[in-house]
C-alpha cells in the first residue's frame, strides 16, 4: 500500500499558562530543534511551518477569580489556533499543532471541528493521555484549564470555552476513545461515564499486550520484572515511579 503523501503545516503554540508547571511552552521549540521539519520531508511530506502563536507568559497575566486560571489568555490563544486550524485545512494542508500544554487541543479540535462540518462531516478524536482532562469548574481540584479541555470539547463546562469556533460539542462522544488512562479525579469519572465517550486503561493496554504476544505469561513477565529492577536501581526518579505505576497494573 502506497504512503499517503501529505501537505502540513507546523503551528507552535508555546502556551504553559493551563497548566500548574512552568516549562511545556519550550515544546515547539524543543520539537523543531529535534529536526522534526527534516524528518518529515524524508517521509516524502511537503511541509510549511507557520511559526508560533503570540502567546503571553504567566508573568504578564492575570490569574483571574474563580475556578478558572488564566481563562482569558487561554481563551484568546485558542481562538486564534482554532483559526489558524481551519484556515490551514481550507487550503488543504493538515495542521500539526506543537504544545505547549494540553488547553490548546480547545483550539485545534474546534478549528477541525468547523472545517469539517462546513462539509457535513463530524470528526473523530483519539485521546493519548494518562489523564482524564474532563474536570470542569464544579470538579477540579486546581483550576488548571489543561485539565478540562477533553470535557469542553464534549461540550461540557464554562461557556466561553465551550463556544470556541462557534461549535458545541465539537465532537461527539460516540466519535471519542481515550487511550492510556491511569489516573481520573472522581469529578471525571463521573463526566466521563456519563458522556459516553469510549476509555481504554493502562490495565487494558497491557492484557493486550499479553493477547497479541507470541511469548509466554511467564516470559513477558520475567522480562517486565527484570525491567523494573534495573529502572527502580537506577537512580532515575522517573523511571522508579513507572516503575511502580506499571507493577500495580499487573
């Protein structure tokens, strides 16, 4: 089957102000900087880059009152991706969107989400995520907007987000599957089971890892086990908290 051969543009958003941590607005750059542009022309991809949205920094902004940190930044940072989104698809390129934190997926669902219904069509969405991202302003725990993103573009939570690009849901539940899920605030469980969305587990991920295997239980398992003695001897503080994330999947 022949490749299929694509025409993309590269919109940065260096946007940290969704999240509780300094540093994700660095992703474009780091990305770029990994010669992302390079690979995916030796993948035979035609490939613009349309550079960074202006986005301001933490320092500069207003935190806001209630539950809803920066919403203002936030909110006028996504308008303008779900813009650059939509415009990028009219002109028949595919967008790749450089985070910066996970507020930003507002932006570029809801610019998809318009392109696509302008043609009587409705998007699918394919969450990779540990987390849930279905707080709302009743449920979060920190007023992180990074942290609702998924719930606003099922159409649930504050309305000014909820609008962005002018569509609500921006895609249906039915459409949507979470994969990777590790760990949901109750707020989200709730949220989620209610919309309907499709969620698949890191405990699901690897009973199908034991299905499509040719090895063994016990061989995957030894070799699991003997990964997760080096990782938690190895001094790297990541690396010993998956490691005991993934033990307690087993």
């Amino acid at each position: 089957m022949a490749k299929t051969k694509r025409n993309i543009e590269i919109i940065g958003v260096p946007v940290d102000l969704g999240a509780g941590r300094r540093g994700v607005d660095m992703g474009p750059s780091a990305i770029r900087i990994a010669d992302l542009e390079a690979r995916l022309e030796q993948l035979g991809h035609k490939v613009t880059d349309a550079g960074d949205l202006d986005v301001m920094i933490p320092e500069t902004q207003k935190v806001g009152e209630g539950k809803l940190r920066y919403k203002a930044p936030i909110l006028a940072t996504c308008t303008e991706l779900c813009q650059k989104v939509e415009e990028a698809l009219d002109r028949g390129r595919t967008p790749l969107v450089l985070g910066g934190d996970h507020s930003i997926a507002i932006g570029s669902v809801a610019g998809s989400s318009g392109h696509f219904a302008r043609q009587g069509e409705h998007i699918g969405l394919i969450w990779f995520d540990a987390h849930g991202d279905a707080n709302t302003t009743d449920t979060t725990p920190s007023g992180n907007i990074h942290g609702m993103a998924l719930a606003v573009v099922l159409g649930v939570g504050d309305p000014d987000l909820v609008n962005v690009g002018g569509r609500s849901p921006k895609v249906l539940p039915r459409n949507t599957a979470l994969i990777g899920i590790r760990d949901l605030d109750p707020g989200e469980r709730d949220t989620l089971k209610k919309s309907g969305v499709t969620v698949y587990t890191m405990r699901d991920e690897l009973a199908g890892v034991w299905q499509r295997s040719t090895a063994s239980k016990e061989q995957l398992v030894s070799k699991l086990e003997d990964w997760c003695r080096r990782a938690e001897h190895s001094g790297i503080v990541p690396l010993q908290e998956f490691s005991k994330r993934l033990r307690s999947y087993a």
